[in-house]
C-alpha cells in the first residue's frame, strides 16, 4: 500500500528515471550489438582468435560491476559515458557467443554446398550464415538485454541517472518502499524487453514452421 | 571435356591423397569414381570444381585452363550434389533451387519458371513442394530437390558425391532410375563418386577404379567385369561378379530367337512329330504369335488326340526384352523353370531366355547367340 502511495505521489520522477534507464539501456545495448556482432562473425574464421575473445569477454563478465565502474571512474569520469562503456563491455560475451555459435553449428554440409554453387564468402554470410543464426543471434541480444537492465540499475552511481537512484536513496535512507520504487519498475522493464524481443525473435525466424 | 592431367593432391599435413592421376571425360559422358573409403575419390572430385585446389597438374574445360580462372565463376557453372545434400534449411524448396539463378541475375519470371520446370521433372508438384522447407521433405525428395538445385542454370557438367548413399535401397534404386531417365535427356557431362559397385555398373559409362589415389583400371562396366586390370580390381568388383554381368546385359540381346514353337490349334501328332526332332518343351502361341502356354515332351501322352491346346500348361512365365539377365534368371529360379518366355507388351513371343543362354554366358563373357540353337532344352 505504502509503495502505491509512494509511486502515485512520485510517478513522475519514477518515469523520468524509467526513461534515463531505458535510454542508458538501449544505447549499451545498440553498440554491443554494432561491436559484438562483427566481433563475433570475425571470430568464425579463426579458431585461436575465436577462443582468446570468448576468453576475454568471459573474463570481463566475471568482474564485479561496482569494480569496473571504479575502474573507470578515473578514465571517464562520471556521469553516461563510463555507464554506457561498462555495460557494453557487459553486453559483449553474451553476444559474440551466440553469434559464434549460431554460425558455426551450421552443418558443414550446407557450407559445402554454398562455396560448391558458386557463393563468395561474403553471399555465403549474407544469404546464409546470418539468416540462419538471426534466431540464435537475437537470443543473445536478448540475454545482454536483460542483464544491461540490471547492471544500468548500478551504473546509477556514476552518475548515469535511471531507477539506480531510487535504489540507493533508499538504501541510504533505509526505506525500503523506495527501493521498491526502484527495484520493481526495473524488473518490470526487464520483463517487458525480454517478451517483446522474444516475440520479436519468433516473429523474425525464418524456419516459420520450425520453432525451436 | 573434362581432362585431369598428373592431378596431385598433398594435404598440408603431407598425406598425399591423390598421386599423379590423369583422366579424360567426354562430353555427355558419365564417370564414375570407385574405390574403398579413403582412396581419394572426394578429393579427386573436389579439384575439379576447385573446393581443393590441386598441388600439382593441370585441369582443362573445354580447353581451358581451369587453375587460372576464377574459381566462383567456375563453381557457378558447375552442377555439384552431396551426400548430405546441403539444402539450407532456412529458405522454402523453391528458394533453395532458385540461388544459383539468383547469383547468376536472371530474372524472377525466368526464375520462377525453372524452378516449377525442374520440381516437376523429378515429379514433386510445384504448387505443394515450392514453399515447403526441407525438413518437411522425405530423404528421397530431398535428395531429388539437391540434383535439381545443381540442375538450375543447367550447367553443362555434374559432380556427384555418393548422391543416393544415405537413402534406403528401395529409394535409392528408383532415384538411380529417375536420373538415368534424367541424363538421358539432359545428357550432362558427370563425374559420379560412389563405392557401390552395382550403382557404378548400373549408372556409369566408364568406370574409374581408385586405390590409394592412383587409378588402378579405368573402362566400360562390362570391360571391368570381364577384364579386371588386376587381382585388386578383381576383389573389387567381387567373386559375384558373373552375376553382375548378368544385370547389365538385357534380356533382348541374349534371348534366343530362332526356336520351334507349337500352335495352340494345331494337332497333337503334329506337335509330336516336332518333338521327334528332340525336343523336352515348346512355347505355344495362337496364330497372331501370342504366347498361350508350354508343352513339355511327357505331356503328350495324356491326349493322344486333338488340339495342343488340350495339353499345354498355361500357367508360363514370360520376360520383356528390356528387362536384365538377372531378373530372367531370378524369375527362372523363382519359378524352377528351365526357360522363359520374352514377349511384348502385347504378349507376342520375341524368343526365350533359357539357362542355356546363360550358362554360355559364363563360359563367354560376352554373349553370342548360337544360330544352330533350335526349340528349347530342360536339362
Ligand atoms: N584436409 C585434409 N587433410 C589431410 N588429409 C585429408 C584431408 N582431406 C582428406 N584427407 C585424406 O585423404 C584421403 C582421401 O580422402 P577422400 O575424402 O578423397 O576419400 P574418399 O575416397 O572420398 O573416401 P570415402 O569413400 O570415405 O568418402 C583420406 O585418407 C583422407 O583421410
Ligand atoms: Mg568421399
């Protein structure tokens, strides 16, 4: 009742924040998507690079988001600019491991076939690699999507605004109902990205009668 | 056509797969590749539309130096169908057809009419197969939908790598019909790998035997049969290979034509005067030469009087003359009939096949009817 309230008195506030989040979220993730996807097509050529970038981006995600945003603090100051390179940071393994597997569980038969037609590398990438992973590419997107809505919840305190703010003014205050305030339109922003890529995902498979 | 000269292929790793190997294929010819697995036939295959390029020797088309020109252009031209066949499981059966026609930037009309030109040519009805994907496919119209997908922009030249090896026996025989039938209108110059001899002396024109990618004997089905290069030739082509003969000589060539026949209305003393001459057993045909039925020489007590067709025995079996050795003679066995009949679609007699026929056959491999050889003998 008493987040009700709250939420009703300060609806405002909690949908500019819900914007600034939403915002800080897309960008991250619009880039890691622009560096992730090259990364991983590159990577399907070359086995020892493919393992040391998978390495690295799993190595990446393994540091605590409080410590890479210390990390870069120094760097970039504060404010959007550290948030945004710390999440697409996060954003990367995620997918450049989908789209590197989504192109390399293509059946070396069809792969055969393509160069056997005539294809050139590039028509094989387009015409068939990426058609053929889009499913198992957006799904990774899908996967940074979500993550990179919990991690911006803390880029909050570089300065990079969204829900984060509420969180940690009531964890300083010690009012839970704030954090509430925070907490819950970030989870529900979550939910709603993850259904409308999934749908997007299902809408955009091109094996309409194969749903996997 | 096609000529392969001093062809070699060293992998990196030093395996030398194939080893000095010059071939020449004519045009409209079918070649196939046989060999034990691992002999180098893949590898052969795949120099030929450079998917491995050669480490040594020269390949020609039409003349040309295939090493110097531009492998995408080269592929393009070339039809090639795989084992796995490749279909891309993202694109309906009409998209995977129409790639080639795409790259090559013909137009969508033009598109749209091969592909229903092709589907149908392996009988699958465009309006229901076109927009279904491959997994919705049977393995045997899958594999039809990879040979006409390499059929596309008609290609003058075929590789086919074990196209009908994963497909049930059943399937696979009507598959080898189909593109027997195929080739014989579209006459492709074809390079087909296989280590299924029956399918090479079924399909092939000329057989190429590889051993440890050299070639051991390359000739006619029958030349190999006959004539096996050597004792691993020989092994090859297995101790069946009497048999196999058999499949590929058609009954019309070995049946014997100038016979003694009985009719049906003429009288019994008649046909015993003709079986004075030696004769065990006659075919008996009415007037038009439609055959009726058989008399065997100890039918002709039971009546002494009378038409033939009081005495002969109706229930014959009989062959069409396109039919091969090998079904005759497995029909004869089936029935435990000495010989049988080969007639027309109509039912006339053209001759008969007899165990005879086929036992000089295995003394002469290639059969030549014996002109003295009248009526028939049971032995
Ligand atoms: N890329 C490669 N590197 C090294 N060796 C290879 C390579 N590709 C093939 N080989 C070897 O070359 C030999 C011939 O291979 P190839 O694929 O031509 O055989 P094949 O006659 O087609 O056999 P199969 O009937 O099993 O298909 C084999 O021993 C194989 O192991
Ligand atoms: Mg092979």
């Amino acid at each position: 009742m008493k987040f009700l309230k709250y939420m009703a008195l300060h609806y405002d506030k909690i949908g500019h924040l819900l914007l600034q989040h939403v915002r800080v979220t897309v960008i991250s993730l619009v880039l890691a998507a622009i560096i992730g996807i090259p990364l991983g097509i590159l990577i399907t050529k070359n086995e020892k690079a493919a393992k040391i970038v998978l390495y690295v981006a799993g190595i990446i995600q393994t540091v605590p988001s409080i410590a890479l945003f210390g990390f870069l603090i120094p760097v970039l100051g504060i404010g959007l600019k550290p948030a945004v390179v710390a999440l697409v940071l996060y954003g990367q393994l995620p997918i450049i491991r989908n789209v590197y597997t989504g192109i390399k569980t293509i059946s070396p038969a069809q792969m055969e076939s393509a160069r056997g037609m005539g294809m050139t590398g590039f028509q094989i990438l387009r015409r068939i690699q990426i058609p053929e992973a889009f499913p198992v590419i957006l799904g990774g997107i899908r996967t940074a999507a979500v993550a990179l809505v919990g991690i911006a919840a803390i880029a909050s305190i570089v300065g990079a605004g969204g829900l984060g703010d509420l969180i940690f003014e009531g964890i300083s205050s010690v009012n839970s109902t704030v954090v509430l305030a925070g907490a819950i339109p970030a989870a529900l922003l979550a939910l709603a990205i993850d259904y409308v890529l999934g749908v997007l995902e299902r809408s955009l498979n091109p094996m309409p009668t194969m749903k996997k | 056509m096609i000529s392969l000269r001093d062809i070699s292929k060293k992998f990196p790793n030093g395996f030398t797969a194939v080893d000095n190997i010059s071939l020449e294929i004519e045009p409209g010819e079918l070649v196939v590749l046989i060999g034990s697995s691992g002999c180098g036939k893949t590898t052969t295959l795949k120099m030929i539309n450079r998917l491995i390029e050669p480490s040594a020797g020269q390949i020609f088309i039409n003349g040309e130096d295939v090493l110097q020109g531009d492998p995408i252009e080269l592929r393009r031209n070339i039809g090639y169908v795989i084992q796995e066949i490749g279909l891309f499981p993202h694109m309906t059966i009409a998209e995977n057809i129409a790639l080639v026609p795409q790259l090559k930037k013909w137009s969508k009309a033009k598109i749209n009419k091969r592909v229903n030109e092709l589907l149908e040519l392996v009988g699958l009805d465009p309006a229901v197969s076109a927009k279904k994907f491959p997994h919705e496919l049977s393995g045997g119209q899958r594999q039809r939908v990879g040979v006409v997908r390499a059929l596309a922009v008609d290609p003058p030249i075929m590789l086919m790598d074990e196209p009908f090896g994963a497909l049930d026996p059943i399937t696979r025989e009507q598959l080898q019909d189909e593109f027997l039938k195929l080739q014989a209108t579209v006459k492709k110059t074809i390079v087909f790998v296989t280590h299924d001899m029956d399918e090479a002396l079924k399909l092939a024109d000329r057989i190429v035997v590889m051993h440890q990618g050299r070639i051991l004997q390359c000739a006619r089905p029958r030349e190999i049969l006959r004539n096996p290069a050597n004792d691993f030739v020989r092994d090859f082509v297995g101790a069946d290979h009497t048999l196999k003969q058999l499949s590929l000589i058609k009954v019309r060539e070995a049946m014997q034509t100038d016979i003694s026949t009985l009719y049906a209305d003429e009288s019994i003393a008649a046909a015993r005067e003709k079986f004075a001459q030696g004769y065990r057993s006659m075919v008996v045909i009415d007037r038009r030469g439609i055959v009726k039925g058989y008399v065997n020489k100890v039918h002709l007590n039971e009546v002494r009087e009378g038409p033939v067709s009081q005495i002969m025995r109706t229930r014959f079996s009989s062959i069409g003359p396109d039919k091969s050795l090998k079904e005759a003679l497995t029909l004869m066995i089936q029935r435990d009939a000495g010989y049988i009949a080969v007639i027309d679609e109509r039912g006339t007699l053209l001759g008969v096949v007899s165990t005879n026929s086929l036992h000089q056959l295995v003394g002469e491999p290639y059969l030549e009817v014996e002109g003295e050889v009248e009526g028939i003998e049971i032995s």
